[in-house]
C-alpha cells in the first residue's frame, strides 16, 4: 500500500485503512501522524490566534549544504528525504530561513510530537514551580496518594521530571507484551483485545510495583513517569492539563494554532506522548527557549528554570542510563525532560519516536523544528543522520 492511498475512497478499502490497531505501524503513520485526532479521543491546547507571535520569513538557500554521514555526505534535500520529513521550520535570529512540507502536511497542519510532549510538560513544570503551585522536591505520594503502594512510594517529582524513578518498566518499542503493551492499551493508544477489560491511564499506575533501582540514580527512560507528572499537575492546580498547557505556555508565547493532546476514557491526557501541534509552533517553542523563556517582553517560563535545565543535569546518571546505544560518544545530561548538549557548542533538543525533534542553538540564535514518519521507532542511524544535520545547518547559520 502506498502513503499517497491511505484513508481514500468512501469508504478506503480495508488494505487503505488507519485504524488504532496499524497508525503508529508504516505506510500508516505517514497519514496518522497528522490525523491523530480522527483516531483517537482529544482534548484542546487553545493558542493565541490573531495575537500570535510574528515569524518573519528571510529565506536562505540550503540546497548547497553538504552533510557528513557514515563516511560519504547527502545533499539537503536528501537529508530532508532520508529521515521521512513531514515538516521543517528553521528559525535565525527569530526568522524562518527555512520552511518545508511533505505533500500531506502544511504550515497549518498539527503533527503529533510523541515523546517532544514530555518537553513541553517540562517548561509547565517549571513555570508552576515559580508560581509556588508546584514543590519538585516534594514526593509524588503526597500529591497523588493513589500510588502509595507502587514502585513510586518515595518517588520525588524531581525523580520524575529526570527519568530517575527505580520503577521497574522496559521501554522496548518492539514488544508484544507486556507491561508497555498493557500502557498502551490504558492511554487509548492500541484496541482493546478480546478478554482484557477497559484501562485508564491512572489505574495503570497499580500495576507498577516492582523496583529495578534507586530514585535519583541512572537515566532510567519510563514514559508513563511523565503521565504521572500529568496528573501531579492538575491535582495541585485543579485544572486539565490541557488548559494549563493553553494557560501557561501555549497562549503566552503566541502559538498561532491550537493543538491538541491525546486522552484516555476517561479525559486523562497522554502527557508523555500525545500532544500535536504544527511545526511552527514547535520552533515558537524553540525560540522560547533561545530567548531564555521571554516572548515579547513577556517572562512565560522562568529563566532561572531554563538555566536550571542547562547546567544542572547529571551526565554520569546519563551515562549510566538507557540511552547510550542511540546517542552515543556525546556529552549529553537530561533535565526537566528536555536532553542538553554540552561543551564548546551547547545545544538544548526533544526527541520524538519516529523523528520527532527540536533543537535550540542558544548561542547562535538558531532553532530546528522537525516532524517525521519514520518506520521504526527508534532508529538509531536516523538518529545519528539526524544530529549529523542539525550540526552542518547550526554550522552554517551561524556564520552568517
């Protein structure tokens, strides 16, 4: 089946259908991924509208650029080709040099972010902390008591804004059972099967009870801590988190479109993974973060929390951590869920299963938004494809 057929026809063929059991699997992503809401349940991230934040357009021509990989070098275009892009926003200086689109997407036109979601609740998070709605040092159990008797007893929020819970939970794509298999179920993200009864994301927790570690300790990547973090949020607040998406972030920065978040059953929203915006969005956050949180003269996330996020990781709790095979032989620390590259040219990014990302070069003004439909997962040679391009565009705007 080809992508250009999917969901064509009244009614597709069975073979051209995206259905909840095949949107995450190839061809069938590459029409989901900007459908997510025809698929599953949702809930509105309302943005600024008219008040939107100005992205003025000074193109600059990239088609020349040469990029190193695996011992040969790919034009631009085939970089942009190579790693399924949906959609491309550079931003220098606050303007789009440049902007792309596969044929099924548009400026307009919200993608899913997977796991880049978990970064937007980390500027949330912090912009509740400064407001004192929010104590990271505070242990999740005395917010959330339904989890008393899990692996997240003593569980700090700052445990699960770092990914260093000792809960015991295999992130592995691939599986076809399984803990993982059973989340995906609760958050509304596979079809139930026959003999299973209806989850929800919050009684997931209960089945969380073994400890593979201590808090604190290793990088240890679990996806529903960032749910968690989800419901921590609105238990203190007593607001959804998707209007305190709109609220805090979304609005304030200027987001020129609405998105919108994944839910369960019963409204509880996929924190880690559901959120869809459009791809100028995603680099209005970026900039956000190049501007050290201020849009406009507006202070929207505190800058003492992006700096937190940019010096204060741990690199040995990364480098003992789950993520070496995919970004190896950098010196990377994970804070309040976004990664940081450190050293001579220190770079603040999300990253996304199937090539979802955005960087921010704070340095040198530069911000890369990149939505993707990549067939697997987790590649890892897409990965490095990935970082080898955002370096040759980082190295050459920041010459100009």
């Amino acid at each position: 089946m080809k992508h250009d057929e999917l969901m064509t026809g009244f009614p597709p063929t069975a073979a051209a259908q995206v259905t909840l059991a095949n949107w995450r699997k190839p061809p069938f992503n590459k029409w989901s991924f900007t459908h997510v809401r025809e698929i599953i349940p949702s809930a509105d991230v309302s943005g600024a509208g008219a008040s939107a934040t100005a992205l003025p357009h000074a193109p600059v021509d990239l088609s020349d650029l040469s990029i190193p990989f695996d011992g040969s070098s790919l034009t631009f275009g085939e970089f942009i080709d190579r790693t399924d892009t949906d959609g491309l926003v550079i931003l220098h200086k606050g303007q789009i040099v440049h902007e792309s689109y596969s044929p099924r997407m548009s400026a307009t036109t919200p993608h899913i972010l997977m796991s880049v979601s978990k970064s937007m609740l980390g500027l949330l998070a912090g912009i509740l902390t400064d407001r004192g709605e929010l104590d990271p040092s505070q242990r999740v159990t005395e917010i959330i008591p339904e989890v008393r008797e899990t692996a997240y007893a003593d569980a700090s929020v700052r445990d699960l804004l770092d990914m260093r819970v000792g809960v015991k939970f295999e992130e592995n794509y691939q599986a076809a059972g399984g803990a993982i298999i059973a989340y995906r179920k609760a958050q509304g993200w596979d079809p139930v099967t026959a003999g299973d009864e209806p989850g929800d994301l919050r009684s997931f927790f209960a089945q969380l009870i073994e400890v593979d570690g201590e808090n604190g300790g290793n990088f240890h990547y679990v996806s529903p801590n960032t749910d968690l973090l989800g419901w921590v949020l609105e238990r203190v607040t007593g607001k959804r988190y998707a209007d305190l998406l709109s609220e805090h972030l979304w609005r304030p920065m200027g987001a020129e479109t609405s998105g919108y978040i994944t839910v369960d059953r019963f409204g509880a929203p996929r924190c880690a993974g559901g959120l869809c915006t459009t791809t100028r969005d995603l680099a209005r956050v970026g900039q956000l973060l190049v501007n050290r949180g201020r849009v406009s003269g507006l202070q929207v996330v505190p800058e003492a929390w992006i700096d937190d996020i940019m010096t204060q990781g741990d690199r040995e709790a990364w480098n003992g951590g789950d993520f070496l095979d995919y970004i190896p032989d950098l010196p990377i620390h994970y804070r309040s869920k976004w990664y940081v590259l450190n050293g001579e040219a220190p770079m603040i990014f999300g990253v996304g299963v199937h090539g979802q990302n955005v960087f921010a070069d704070r340095n040198n003004d530069i911000v890369i938004a990149k939505f993707s439909s990549q067939p697997i997962a987790m590649d890892p040679a897409l990965i490095q494809l990935t970082l080898a391009g955002v370096a040759a565009i980082r190295a050459r705007l920041s010459k100009s």
